[in-house]
C-alpha cells in the first residue's frame, strides 16, 4: 500500500488555498494544516511543506524556508512568473514551481519532492500524470480564460477589472459565462477548475479589432 503523503500549506490567497486543498485531497494528499498567514503556527508532522512565495513577510527574506526545509521538504508556489527559482533552492526548498501551473503538475511536484527529488531551474518539474484530467465542454475564449486565472490567483472582480482594463460588469458577465462552459458555481469551483488544468482556450480570432467586447445578453 502506498505510503500517504502528508502536506502542510501555507498560502496568502484563501480562494487559492481551498482550490489547492480540493486538488491536493481528489489526488490523495492529505493536508495535515493550512494556514494564510506566517502568524499561524504549521505542522511538523508533514512530509512537505508547500509556502507561497507571496506569504512571506517581505520578498528577500527567505528565512522561514530555511527554517521549515530542516524539518520537512518545502516545495515553494512561486507568485512571480519571472523570478529566479535559485534562490529558493539556495534557501533550502526542495522544489519551486509556479503557482499558475495546473493542479496535476502541482500535485507532481509534491510527490517528487515528498520522495526526496529535486523540482525547480535545473530540473523544472516533475513529469506530467499520463491522464489527462477531463477538458471543459466548451472552450474559453482568451479573455475568459484570463479572467479565471486572476480569480484563481484570488484577485476580486473589481482588482480584476483593473488589471484588465475593463469594467467590473463585463467581468461579472465573464465570470457568469465561464460558470456556464465549466459547469461550476461559486469561487472555489473555479478555482480549483483552474488548478485542475479544465482550462481550454479558443484559438484567438484573426481580425485586427478588440476581442474584448461583450456581447449583449440573448
């Protein structure tokens, strides 16, 4: 019988932090303690420690990882897509990956280092699961997809609007759309339907105007 890996999360999103808790549980991972906030006291008892960069009390500081990596092996969720995965590494973590990565690849990662692996620059990830978890019955539009991403990343709909240069209504109106293709109701949902990888993306259409509009209801 294989052996349960136990986990131990700490993550500054709390729609982050339950989508990952889903993905990490249907995978057979058990997750021991989760917490949002360094103030939180974590479990000693896990066979890995996954920290969001994002959590840290400030971005240099990388002394909690040090600290966690002599009692468990810590695979860093990096928040920043362009950052240097070494410097983890050199901090003491076991593995790096980024946190828009899908729930499967996440879930490889946790195992590899769980069994002692290296997982970040000179060994990007653990190999992908040859199943392939199931797609969505309807394909997301490229603006639709990115709306979930920011959601999955636990940005409000008004933080989203922003970021996107849209209004807060037209994102309401994506989300609606996107619980409709994905089947799915609140913010946990899909989240986790991010994490999870049931994210497919229409090919981007070929005229030269904004693909940003949306139309009226039916």
């Amino acid at each position: 019988m294989d052996t349960v890996i136990r986990t131990d999360i700490l993550v500054s999103s709390p729609v982050y932090l339950v989508g990952l808790v889903h993905t990490l549980d249907e995978a057979g991972i058990r997750v021991v303690a989760s917490r949002t906030s360094l103030a939180e006291e974590p479990s000693w008892l896990a066979d890995a420690a996954l920290i969001d960069s994002d959590a840290l009390e400030q971005p240099g500081d990388l002394s909690h990882i040090t600290v966690t990596s002599r009692n468990t092996a810590v695979l860093v969720l990096n928040g920043a897509t362009a950052a240097d995965a070494t410097a983890f590494l050199d901090a003491g973590a076991a593995g790096v990956i980024s946190k828009c990565e899908s729930g499967e690849r996440i879930v490889d990662a946790v195992r590899a280092v769980a069994a002692g692996q290296v997982v970040g620059a000179a060994n990007p990830a653990a190999p992908p699961s040859s199943e392939r978890t199931e797609a969505p019955s309807q394909q997301l539009s490229e603006r639709e997809e990115q709306v979930l991403r920011q959601i999955a990343r636990g940005l409000t709909h008004g933080q989203i609007a922003t970021r996107l240069g849209i209004s807060p209504h037209t994102v309401d109106t994506y989300v609606k759309r996107i619980r409709a293709k994905l089947g799915v109701g609140n913010k946990a949902e899909l989240t986790r339907a991010a994490l999870l990888g049931r994210v497919v993306t229409a090919p981007p259409r070929p005229e030269h105007g904004t693909t940003d509009a949306v139309e009226p209801a039916a």
